[in-house]
C-alpha cells in the first residue's frame, strides 16, 4: 500500500506544481502505484487459505 500512496503522491506533487511536462515523472508515478497494486493483490491471494 505504500507504493500506491507513494506514487500517488507524487501524481499529486507534480500536478500541483505544474511538472506535467516531463515523462519520467508521470511513468515512475504511475509504475508506483501500478507496481503497488500488484504487490498487494499478490501478497493478498498469497495469505488467503481459499
């Protein structure tokens, strides 16, 4: 879940400072959140007994 927040947030940060123009940002931004996602439903089905 802290990926996604981190990602999140840093989606967030950039937009409000206007650095929408640069392409590193917004795709580490969205592999965060992305990479966070799947972390957690990985770990999720992975603690699950059914």
């Amino acid at each position: 879940m802290a990926l996604v927040l981190a990602g999140a947030l840093l989606l967030a940060v950039s937009y409000l400072t206007g650095w929408t123009s640069s392409n590193l940002v917004l795709v580490g931004g969205f592999l965060l959140v992305f990479v966070g996602v799947i972390l957690y439903v990985v770990l999720t089905k992975s603690t699950e007994k059914y």
